[in-house]
C-alpha cells in the first residue's frame, strides 16, 4: 500500500470521519492524497488555508425526492442527488447518473473525480455530480419521461448555463437529456441551451458528443502507446460495457487497426474472435434495447456468450474497461497480466480497484487512469457550451479535431508532470498532480471562500 504523506493523513483520515460508510468516495479521495505529498514537499503554500480540506469538501449537496406516477398507475418514490463538488475553474459539471446502486457516496466520488478531470481539459468548467437510484431496466418510454421530468422539476433551480451544467452519464442517454432539457424549458420559460450538454443536434446538441468519451479514450491510449512505438494496429482489444463510451471505444479501436473480441453488460460477455460486428451491437444496445447475450444468438457459430464471469479472462493486448466503477479486481488485473496485456486505458471512471492499479503498474502495464482518460466526454461537453454561447454549430471534423488535440494535450500534460515529479510512466500521479495544481492556483486566487 501507498504511503500517504503525515502532512495529508489526517486530511484523510479527517475525511473517512465525516463520511462514514462511502466507501467509493474514501477510495477517491485516497489515490488523490496519495499523489499530492510530492506537490505539498515542493509547494507548501497549497497546504496553506486548508486548501486541501476545503478540495475534500463538496461546496454544495443537494438531496430530493422524486416521486412519479409508473404505467399501472402507482405512485414511485426515488431520490435525486445533486453535489456541487468545486467551482474554482467554472460552472460545476458532470454527468447525471440513473442506476439503482446510485447513493451520495457514489455521486460524491464522481463528483471529486470530476474537479480534476475538468481541471486537466484546460477548459473553464468545475466540478459536478448528480444522479438518482431509479433503474431504468424495463420501464416504458412514457415512464421514463415522466421520471426525468420529476427529476427535473427539483434540479432546475439548481442549475443554470453560468452555475450548474449536468451531461448524461450511467443510463442517461440523449433521450433522457432531452426529457430534462424539455422539462426545464417549461419550467423556466427559457431556451437556455447552454444548461445541459449532451443534447441531440437539432435543439442545440454538438457533433461528435456521442463519441467523444469513447472516441478520447482512444486517442489517449493511441497517445500512450506511441511513447513505447506502437500503435493499435492488429492488437487484441477488450472493451467492458456495451453502453456509449464502449461502442465508441470499439468503433475508434477498429478504425485505428485493433480487433476488439469481446464485449459485455452486466449479465455477462461475448466474445467474437473475428472481431466484435459494432453495427449489431449498436442495433442490441441503441435501438432494440436488448442484452449482449442476444448477440451470440444472433450470430451463432464462432461466438460465444459468457454469463457471469470476468470479461478480463479473455486474453488481450489491451483492456478498455468501460462499464462501472471497480469492475476489473486485483484478480483480473493479475490474469490480464499474466496474458500478456501491454496497456489499459479505463473509459469508465475509476473501474480498476487499488490493488489492479499497483498490480499494473509494478508489471510496468502502460496505465491510462479514467480521470485523464475519459475527459473526452465533458471536454466535448465544454465545445457544446461554447457552440451553445455563440450559436454557432461546427462541422464533426472539426469538433473531433478539437477532441483528439485536447486528448493529446491531457496525455502530454500527465506524462510530462509525472516526469517532473520524478515518477516517469505513472500517468496517476501525472494526472492527480497536473489536475490538482489547476484548481489549486484558482482556489488560492479566491481566497477562502
Ligand atoms: P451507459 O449506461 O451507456 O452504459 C453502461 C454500460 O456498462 C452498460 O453496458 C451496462 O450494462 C454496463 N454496466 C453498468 N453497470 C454495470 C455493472 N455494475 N457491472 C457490469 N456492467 C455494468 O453508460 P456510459 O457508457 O455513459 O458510462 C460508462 C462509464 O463511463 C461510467 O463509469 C461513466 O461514469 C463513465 N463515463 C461516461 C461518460 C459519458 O460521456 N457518457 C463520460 C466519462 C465517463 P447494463 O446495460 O446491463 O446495465
């Protein structure tokens, strides 16, 4: 285990006190410490003020209920989570997350993990998280609707294009942003494009939205492997998730010449060893709204479904995990390395425990945290409060030029302070580090507020 610095343990120990029981949000707060007590030995002054502590502290959480009315005429009840975690750098922003396993220790790591994220993008915008335990699995359109709209009618007051801006995340697609969007619209009596990211084109969206997390994933990986001089081209992939940051990781991973073999949901995975039909699984997963196991059916031989078990046996030059939060153990990360696995670009946020980390780093597994990794999604995010701002509308090739120079700048930025800090190659500490020294600049600039 990491050693935290004995000026930032009882930071941490401080924060596990105050927030007993969010075990996510510990872990979080725990790699970044860890990162930090090269920062304090060098900066000191960002110990000052207990900047750090006021960083461990949401500025604002925001709790509700939600109740709607289901098909059967029932009433339902669930709760909203809002947290405006830092807004030293800008507006708060962050995906809204619709998943039964949602809580405030979930949304608050997300919402911690954010601050940094937007931080490395260069882009003005803080930190944000919201969510609810609604599962959408099974519910009809017009439920889903009638949910994002109870949803909405407590989080407008909230937010706003110079306060708060929330995305999709974890079962938040476009048609539940444009059920939110609606909603506020009526609401307010505004068209405020700006409040919402992740908008379908024709009221306001961005080209290249959809693809952006999957497609910067990529591009930071590309990025990360050129420094060893290689590239994608005829490398085994395996992507975790069928959702949009995996369909988006696949696409960009067959353009630049890998052959993902296998995907999955949470039932369990296929694996395709002539390479993963992306068109099928986008028909599944975006239109019929079925399960991945339907693939290996559809197909049949030459595929295989797994139900249950771990993605990460399946043997791969290079792991995507893109579904949820510590969803690839020690475990895998030890079977992964023991095929052979050369480098692990993480889609999703924070998908890889503690231990697979250190295990992929002391096999000196190229490592590509989320939080660098992923910042394609709420980069592109930040084009479309800038189209939004000017009314103006960019082409796909020059929002994905912005998206893949944007990757390519985050990917520098981490590798070259992890090189400062003497830890050449960990693109943890590089992005903690690079991430943390943003938004501390901005909140020593603020004073202590
Ligand atoms: P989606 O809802 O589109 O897809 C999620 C995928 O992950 C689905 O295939 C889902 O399967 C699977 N999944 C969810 N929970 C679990 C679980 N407990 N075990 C196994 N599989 C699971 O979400 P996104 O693709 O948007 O998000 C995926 C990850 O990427 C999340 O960590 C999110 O926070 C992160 N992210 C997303 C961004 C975005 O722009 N969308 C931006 C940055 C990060 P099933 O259908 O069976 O539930």
């Amino acid at each position: 285990m990491v050693v935290i610095d004995e000026k930032l343990e009882p930071i941490l120990n401080e924060v596990l006190r105050r927030n007993a029981g969010e075990q996510e949000f510990h872990q979080a707060v725990r790699e970044v410490l860890e990162s930090l007590g090269r920062v304090v030995a060098k900066h000191p002054n960002y110990a000052n003020n207990a900047l750090i502590e006021r960083l461990c502290e949401p500025e604002r959480q925001i709790i509700f209920r939600v109740p709607w009315v289901d098909d059967k005429g029932q009433v339902q009840i669930n709760r909203g989570f809002r947290v405006q975690f830092n807004s030293a750098l800008g507006p708060y922003k962050g995906g809204i997350r619709f998943h039964p396993s949602v809580n405030i220790g979930i949304i608050k790591f997300l919402g911690f993990e954010q601050i940094f994220k937007n931080a490395l993008t260069g882009m003005p915008i803080g930190g944000g998280k919201g969510g609810s335990d609604f599962n959408p699995r099974g519910r009809s359109d017009g439920e889903i609707m009638r949910f994002c709209q109870s949803f909405m009618t407590e989080l407008h007051r909230h937010i706003g294009e110079y306060t708060d801006v929330p995305a999709g995340d974890i079962g938040v697609g476009g048609r539940e942003i444009g059920y939110m969007f609606g909603q506020y619209k009526r609401l307010t009596n505004r068209y405020e494009a700006g409040v919402l990211t992740g908008k379908a084109l024709f009221y306001g969206g961005s080209r290249a939205r959809t693809e952006a997390t999957g497609y910067g994933a990529t591009y930071f990986v590309e990025r990360m492997l050129a420094t060893k001089k290689t590239t994608f081209e005829g490398k085994r992939t395996v992507v975790s998730g069928s959702g949009n940051v995996a369909v988006y990781t696949m696409e960009k991973v067959i353009e630049f010449g890998g052959k993902v073999v296998a995907c999955s949901d949470s039932n369990g995975y296929v694996v395709d060893e002539k390479g993963i039909d992306l068109d099928l699984v986008k028909e599944l997963k975006e239109v019929r709204r079925a399960r991945i196991s339907d693939y290996a059916r559809l197909k049949g031989a030459g595929t295989h479904y797994v139900e249950s078990g771990s993605i990460w046996d399946v043997p791969c030059d290079i792991a995507m995990p893109s579904a949820t939060q510590n969803e690839l153990t020690g475990a895998d990360a030890k079977t992964l390395v023991k095929n052979g696995v050369k480098a692990v670009g993480e889609g999703a946020n924070m998908p890889s425990t503690p231990e697979a980390v250190r295990i992929f780093q002391e096999a000196r597994v190229l490592f590509a945290p989320g939080k660098a990794a992923n910042a394609g999604g709420v980069a592109t995010s930040a084009l479309e409060m800038q189209q939004n701002a000017s009314r103006d509308s960019w082409s796909f090739e020059q929002t994905e030029a912005k998206l893949a120079t944007i990757m390519r700048n985050i990917h520098d930025l981490c590798a070259q302070t992890a090189d400062e800090y003497g830890a050449p190659g960990d693109y943890v500490l590089g992005a903690n580090i690079a991430g943390f020294v943003r938004v501390a600049e901005a909140m020593d600039a603020l004073g202590v507020i």
